[in-house]
C-alpha cells in the first residue's frame, strides 16, 4: 500500500547509534558504545491508508536482524530511475549490507525507483505535496511517519529537493547523500544529472567521480565521507562519463552504508567522519 501521507586514546570518536524513533534526538559525539539491544516494534493505529503499509514494515523489521549485530531500518529518497536505490536494496538483500529498506520517499510518484518499490512490497511516500502530487505529505506527517517505520538512517539517492531543516535535524549525522562530482566542485543547488558531467568536461578537469556525504541544511556541503576516482577522457561526452561515474557511485554508495549499518563511521575532533576498516581497526579510510 503507498504511503501518502505519509575521546578515546587514539583521538577519534564516534556517535553512537541512533536510539528508537522519538520526538527529537540531540547530536551528541561519544566514545564507543557498546551494544545496542533489540527494541519492541510498535506501529501506532491511525485511520490513513499509510498505516497498513506502516505497520508491515514494522513487522518485517521485527522479524529481521542478523547475530551479534541488530539490522538497521533505512528510508530512501528518490527522484528518478532509483539505480543507486536498487543497488542498496539489492545489496540489504543479498546480506552485504545489515539492513532493511523499510521506505521509498520521492516526489515523484511515477518514477522508476518508486516502481520497483512498489514491485518488492517498500511502502512509497510522496514528499513533498505539490501540484504535480497532490498527494504527497508535510514535513510533519512525513517524521511521524518514519518515526512510526523506527527509521535509523536516511539515504538520498538521487533525490532533488532541499531536505527540510527539521529533518535535518531530527536525524543528525544519519542522514546521507551521494553527488555525482568530487565535492566541493561541481556541487550545489542546479547542480545534477548531466549538468554535472557538461560543467566538468567544459572546465578541463582531468578527474572526476562520486561523492559521498553527510547532509546538512544545505545543498552538497554536508561532510564528505567517501569518493571514487573517475579518470576524464579526451574525447568525452557526458553520457559516457556519467556511466563511469554511475558505474562508481554503486559500489562506492553500497560501501559507505555498509559502515554506516556496522556502526564503523568514526568521528574525528575536528568533525570529519572516517571509516573504519572491517578488517584492521586501527585503520580509516
């Protein structure tokens, strides 16, 4: 059913996770932490028909969860074909990464990624309401309603709008973008899709590549968290460098929300995140 209302002695801290959904969370840096335990799963009754879809994603996320480590519940947000969506839900899947896609947010409802949301049972969100959806929900109804879905962690994926202050806030270092430039070139508002990829060949770069960062009340200048090198061709179009880019927003996407589940983003003093190897914890990339 679519939803339509929807320090320690090496220097380095990390946050810890995220506790279950409640009216605000305050951003706090702490050393790390140990465990978190299981939590009741508890959709609230409501007369909209959001809550069905509500409450089975509830259900499902309490079925879920892996040994030693609970899953993650992720919302993410799309404007278009969703690929960077598909290859997160299909790694959540496949067990690469611990967790579960337990919401499509998008404001446009027709699009590619909220089809294949709807075609592997992700309740659809439309957000915000406009006149192209009218059905689409306010910056209010859409926090109850991840709070409802005990959403950890937000992912933008190609999403196009602003994200709301309130958002921002409410999920503090939780929320994450992937941009299709090395930031902070080649970033901000106006700046996506093949305008990208036009403004770094027309500058004479020689390299390019993704993007991965926390987000902020603005447009592409939240902290960068990981990037991928994409060499610039002589001869290239923007399509053909924007398939490259693509090619490495997939895995380098997939990768940082694998740490991001596995609680290995670590924050360093001066407010810069890392990510700490799976093999070496002495390591960060």
């Amino acid at each position: 059913m679519e939803a339509a209302i929807a320090s320690t002695g090496s220097g380095l801290l990390r946050s810890s996770p995220k506790p279950p959904a409640r009216q605000q969370r305050s951003a706090r840096v702490v050393g790390f932490a140990s465990q978190p335990q299981p939590r009741a799963v508890r959709c609230k009754r409501s007369t909209h028909p959001a809550a069905r879809a509500c409450a089975a994603a509830a259900r499902a996320g309490a079925m879920g969860g892996s040994v030693g480590m609970e899953r993650k519940r992720l919302a993410v947000f799309v404007s278009g074909g969703g690929s960077n969506f598909r290859a997160i839900h299909d790694a959540a899947l496949g067990g690469k990464v611990n967790a579960d896609v337990v919401a499509l947010v998008t404001d446009k409802p027709g699009c590619g990624g909220a089809e294949h949301a709807r075609g592997n049972g992700v309740p659809v969100v439309v957000f915000p309401k406009s006149k192209s959806a009218p059905a689409g929900v306010s910056t209010d109804e859409l926090l109850n309603t991840l709070r409802e879905l005990r959403v950890d962690f937000i992912l933008l994926a190609g999403y196009l709008k602003l994200i709301p202050v309130e958002l921002v806030q409410a999920y503090p270092r939780s929320i994450l973008n992937i941009h299709p430039s090395l930031l902070p070139a080649f970033g901000g508002k106006g700046y996506y899709g093949l305008k990208v990829h036009k403004a770094v060949i027309a500058s004479g770069a020689r390299y390019s590549g993704p993007t991965v960062h926390f987000v902020d009340e603005h447009y592409d200048t939240g902290r960068t968290l990981a990037q991928r090198i994409v060499p610039v061709l002589a001869n290239d179009t923007p399509e053909q460098l924007a398939a490259r880019v693509l090619h490495e927003e997939h895995q380098v996407y997939v990768d940082a929300v694998t740490a991001l589940c596995e609680d290995r983003i670590v924050w360093r003093e001066d407010g810069v995140p890392l990510i700490r190897s799976q093999t070496n914890p002495n390591e960060y990339t």
